[in-house]
C-alpha cells in the first residue's frame, strides 16, 4: 500500500513499446509505495515486465518505449512523467540510482575504480582531489571492501565479481540518493558473495533511510531482505503484500506456482519432481481476453476467461488480481501444480552402477606472464595451480555435484574433462579407457558422449545462426540424423525445454537470456550423449522454468541414463538433482559424500559456510549463523597449509597454518578433510544447532 510519507508513489503506470509500427501495451496499471527504510521487491518470470516497469520509474525507458502521460511517478513530491532527459540527470545524479545485474558493464576498464567513485564527487560537490579520494575510500570501507586504501587505484578486471558489484553499491550511494533500484545485482554472484552483498544493501538502506526498489526472481532473496513485495505477470500485478504474509498465505494461484517451484535443501529427485508452472507466458501481442495468467491456472474457470479481475484490496495491507482469492483465502480451493512422483532410483543404488567417467589426480597449471624486471633478469615465475590432484569418479545415469565459490576452480575442471584445456598432469578415463585431453585430438564418437551447457549462453550461441540452425548441427554431426529428422528433433528439444516452435526461427540476439540458456540446454541434449557437464545450468532461469528444466534433467536422465557432471552456486539446485557432491576451494576437494549425508548438517567448516549462506524462501528463518569474511585468495598466493584456514570460523591454531589437513572416512562414503576430527565436527555442529533453537 502507498503512505502519505512515501518517497516513491507510482500510480496507474502504463507502458507501451512500439513494435513493427504498432504501440503495444507492455505494463498495465503498475502501482508501488515506498518509504524511508523500506525495501519493496518485485518478482516475476522473465517478460513479466517488472524490469520495464522499474525502468518506467528511472524515466529511462528505451527509444521505442513510452509511458501514458495520464500515469503518475511522483518521487520526493514531485511528477516525473512528464520530465525529459535533460530535466532528469539532476535527479539521477543525485537522488535516484540504479544498481544493474552486470557490475562490469557499469564499471569502465580503462579507469581505476577510485577514480571513477571521485569523478563524481568531484562533479557534484564541487570537492577537489584529496577531499574526494577520502570519501572514496570511507564509501569502499562502509560496503566492506578488504584493504579499500589498495583497492582505489585497481582496475575493474583486477577486482573479483563480489568485488565489483559492491564498488557499484558504494557508485550507487555516494551520492546518499533517496532511491535504489535494483536489478537483479547478486545474479551472478555465488552463494557466499550473495550473502554478503545482500546483508551490505539491508544495512545501507536502513541506516541512509533511503528506499530501494529489488528486482529478483529469487524468491529466496526477497524473503531475507524485503519488506513488501509485488509479484508480476504478463504486464499485470498480480499480487502485493507485506513478505511475510505473502509468503505465509500467498492468495493467487500464481504466486503459489512460484512458491512450490522452489527447490529447497533436503529435497530430492528420488522423493517428488518439483512442482512447475505449466504452460508459457503469452506474447504481448495477443493477451488473453480474461486473466492474464488463466491459460496457465489450475483454477480457472468460465470467467478467468472472459473477463479481467480487478486488483482489490483484500485486508489493510494487501491486493490480489485474481476472482477466486476468497476461496483460496478460506482455504477451500487451492492450485495442484505437483508434477507427481519423480521415477528415480533409490540412492543406494549408485554402487551398482558402473564408472562412466573417472578422474585420477588432475592438476591444472597457468603459466604466469613475466614482468620485464623478470625478463631482464631471466626469471621465470612459477606457475599457478589452479587444479590440485583432483580425483572424481562419475557413474552411468548419476549426478556429480561440483560446489564452491567463484575461483575456487570448478570451471576449470570442467574445461579440462571436456577437453577445452589441456591438463597439466593426470588421467582421464572414458569407460576404462584413456582419452586425450585435447578436444582436437578426440575423435568424433567421444565427442558426442561428452557435451556441456556453459555458464553464459550469450557466449555459447553463435548470433548469426538461427535456434534451429544451432540445434540441428549436432543433430545432424555427431547424431547423423537427417535434414527432416533434425527438423523435428529440434522442435522437440524446444518444447522439452519450455520453448514455443516458433523459437526454431529466432536469432539469439532476440532472445533473453533465460531462453538463450534453454536452447543450450536443448543443444546439449542434441547429440544424446552419455555425459553432460553442466556449468551453472539454471542460474539464469526464472524459478518457475528452473524447475521445469531440473524436472526435464531428472527424467532424461533416467530415460537415457545420461551422467551429469553439476557445477553450481545454488546448493539447492545441488541438492535437488545431484547423487554424490564434491565440495571445492581453491583448486583442491575438501568434502565429498551423498547429498543426502552432506547437507544435513554440514559437516566442514567450508561447507558449513555455504549451507549457512543460502537465501532461504522463508522470512521468519533467521539468516545462518556463518558468514565468511573477506573473499576467497587468489591462487597465486594460495595459503599454506590447510587453504581454507584465512576464512575458517572453526581454526584451532598453527596446524591449520602449517600442515595439510587428513582426510577422514566415515565409512559410508563421505570423507572430509580437516584437522578437527569427525567427532570434533559433528560436535560443532551440535551446539550451533542448539544455539539456533535457543
């Protein structure tokens, strides 16, 4: 709801974006409220419209967008709808700030970043050159950045992505703005810089008693750092409420969707497929007459269909767009949205299935570029390890989970198993049998057992090929289908994938990045190979299509009894799909069990650190009770000793310093390596579990 002190009031915002010479109308009626101190979020599939409707209130629409002069943005007491660009930057310099998913497209390479920050104090506040240096380094010192007085003068490319989103931060309220809009910033960012950064804007906004606008699909993040929400479809608001009540008695049969499509820890392929919205969202250009969302909704009936509900208001605090919110309110009706019970073996069986793929001590090493003192002086410096005598055995139609922070290697293993980088040292078997470790030396029968669906789809699909065109080359390759065969294979994939047929004729550019990583996936799957890697597989889809896709992952594994190697930041996706889990820091392995064995509790302090940092989809959870400080080392200044022992919150002296820790067994599979023993730990997690009681 909107109160009289707010800083932010948005009413009967309409947007419309001229397509093929024809104004379609791509937000309908949009409403928010913001105060002092409040974080509003706002959820929603990709094209729901949410980042257009933020867009909407920074007055930064595209060329070819437009907002109805008849709506209202009225930020700080004033209308800003009918401001013009040059009216508005010295209200975006100041006041009102914008956050992006991507802190490098916002930071500029060839300018250090403290100069960057002091350029527009300088600007701004008329400071001169020490004056603003130092506010610089108190704006890096209040978003926790380690040593800011070193990190001043870096460039973007010297700094780690948890780095630089939070330089973005300090950009972003240098200015003490009243407004922060933000959109989707903690994406790409693992599960501990995730944390940290979303623990960093929580704090900032309530001591600046500015407001900020969070623009997510992770419902997970919205129930740890926001106040209210709003949830988006297809142009509409569909519901607005307090977090805690939405989350607790969610009202529209969509919101509900998204809520039982979250994967949580503990839950598993052998228990349940995860609930998922069916269907997909409709095209702007032919809206459904009726409720936007009822061509998808359980509970439609004759007049979800003919007649478009009204947003009311249902309690003080609350509205919902939906005609049958009382009955689901009463609990009489609700939406069934179970995809029924997942065909998946039993855990146990995993010993009886054969080794598919087997890694024996790889390391990986990366020259380092000499300086020219170096050179002069004829000095070659020693390489950095950036895999460390890493063994791993992934079994036929089982999942591997690779876990871990960014850098700690995880990518890098892939690349070396497919064959993208050659290995330093170490072997590679394919079913018993030694392969090459460049993929140019492959021959074209292990290349179709081995495929992999890369972290950023922007970089994997090639611009000038058409979807279908993309799809079909290994279909018809490495498959030898024909040209008909392909053609309708391809159409297949993308429906698997939760694509339209139509995609078949898109080029990437005209795709957004969640349906830029479904057709990597449907790629993938092209050649039917024996072994996919998966780099971050769902990490750029909607919660609602990352369940589907999970679903899709876990039934062809079990049809074709595909292996997946799984390397993720989200432990619940890890959790969900994966059979054995591997725990990785800095090159080497640390934990490696069942999931099921791994996760509850936590056994290794790294571990216990990255369970401990996921966003949980309940705000009445207190968030985990470790946060690791400081980012993890670069590898070449890999500690001694044990390497996690800078970060550890359970390091018990000069040993962790000193020695590398043993491995212990607990004689069903799981070994961990650490000094503390298993009694030891399992005792830690004890008394941590007893102190979250209390």
């Amino acid at each position: 709801m909107i109160a009289s002190n707010s800083i932010l009031r948005v009413e009967n915002l309409n947007i419309d974006y001229e397509i093929g010479r024809h104004w379609i109308r791509i937000v309908r009626d949009f409403r928010i409220g913001l105060g002092p101190g409040q974080i509003h979020g706002l959820v929603g599939e990709s094209g729901s419209g949410k980042s257009t409707a933020a867009s909407a209130v920074m007055r930064y629409l595209p060329p070819n967008g437009r907002t109805d002069p008849a709506s209202l943005i009225e930020f700080l007491g004033e209308n800003l709808v009918a401001k013009t660009p040059r009216e508005m930057r010295p209200i975006w310099a100041t006041h009102l700030k914008f956050v992006p998913q991507n802190p490098e497209a916002a930071l500029n390479p060839s300018i250090r970043v403290g100069e960057q920050l002091a350029e527009i104090v300088r600007l701004h506040r008329g400071w001169g050159a020490a004056k603003a240096r130092a506010h610089v380094v108190e704006a890096f010192t209040r978003v926790r950045l380690p040593d800011p007085e070193r990190i001043i003068d870096r460039y973007p490319h010297q700094l780690s992505g948890g780095q630089q989103q939070r330089i973005v931060i300090a950009m972003a309220l240098i200015t003490s703005p009243r407004l922060l809009i933000l959109d989707e910033p903690t994406t790409n960012l693992d599960v501990t810089s995730e944390a940290a950064i979303l623990d960093l804007v929580k704090d900032l906004i309530r001591e600046q008693e500015a407001s900020a606008l969070y623009v997510t699909h992770n419902l997970g993040v919205v129930a740890q750092i926001c106040d209210r929400v709003t949830v988006m479809y297809a142009g509409d608001v569909m519901e607005e409420a307090p977090v805690q009540e939405l989350f607790m008695r969610p009202l529209h049969p969509y919101t509900i969707g998204l809520l039982d499509s979250i994967p949580r820890i503990g839950q598993t392929k052998h228990q349940r497929a995860l609930a998922n919205i069916p269907g997909y969202p409709p095209s702007f250009t032919d809206l459904p007459p009726g409720c936007v969302f009822a061509p998808r909704c359980p509970l439609a009936t004759e007049i979800c269909h003919s007649a478009r509900p009204p947003l009311e208001s249902v309690a003080e605090q609350r509205l919902v767009r939906c005609h049958h919110w009382a009955e689901i309110a009463s609990s009489n009706l609700r939406p069934d949205y179970s995809a029924g019970l997942a065909s998946a073996s039993t855990p146990n069986e995993i010993e009886e299935r054969p080794v598919f793929l087997r890694v024996k001590e790889l390391s990986k090493d990366f020259p380092i570029h000499r300086t020219l003192t170096e050179l002069v002086h004829g000095v070659r410096p020693a390489p950095v390890r950036a895999i460390d005598r890493v063994s791993l055995s992934i079994r036929q139609g089982r999942t591997y989970g690779l876990v871990g922070e960014s850098g700690s290697g995880k990518t890098t293993l892939s690349r070396v198993i497919i064959g993208l980088i050659e290995r330093t040292s170490g072997a590679i078997e394919l079913m018993g049998m030694n392969i090459q470790g460049d993929v140019l030396h492959r021959d074209r029968e292990v290349l179709a057992q081995l495929q992999m669906i890369f972290q950023d789809p922007h970089n994997s699909l090639n611009p000038y090929l058409t979807v279908g065109q993309a799809i079909r080359r290994p279909l018809i390759t490495l498959a030898r289908l024909s040209r008909s065969q392909a053609d309708q294979e391809a159409v297949r994939l993308l429906r698997a994938v939760n694509l339209r047929p139509e995609y078949i004729h898109r080029y990437p550019p005209e795709l957004s990045g969640g349906e830029k990583q479904r057709v990597a996936i449907a790629r993938a799957f092209a050649s039917n190979p024996a072994l996919i890697l998966c780099d971050e597989p769902v990490s750029a889809l909607d919660v609602s299509v990352q369940s589907a896709v999970l679903n899709l992952l876990a039934q062809l594994q079990e049809e074709r009894g595909t292996s997946y190697l799984l390397i993720s930041h989200d432990l619940t996706v890890v959790s969900y799909l994966a059979d054995y889990v591997a725990v990785m820091y800095l090159g080497e392995l640390f934990e490696v069990g069942y999931a099921q064995d791994l996760f509850s509790p936590p056994l290794h302090p790294y571990t216990e650190a990255l369970v401990s940092a996921i966003p949980s989809p309940d705000p009445q959870r207190p968030p985990g009770p470790i946060r690791l400080g400081g980012d993890i080392p670069s590898p070449r200044e890999k500690p001694t000793g044990c390497a996690f022992h800078t970060r550890c919150p359970h390091k018990i002296g000069p040993i962790c310093e000193q020695e590398a820790p043993p491995w212990h067994d607990d004689k069903h599979d799981h070994f961990i390596r650490c000094h503390l023993t298993l009694d030891e730990l399992k005792a830690k997690q004890s008394y941590l579990a007893s102190k979250k009681d209390d």
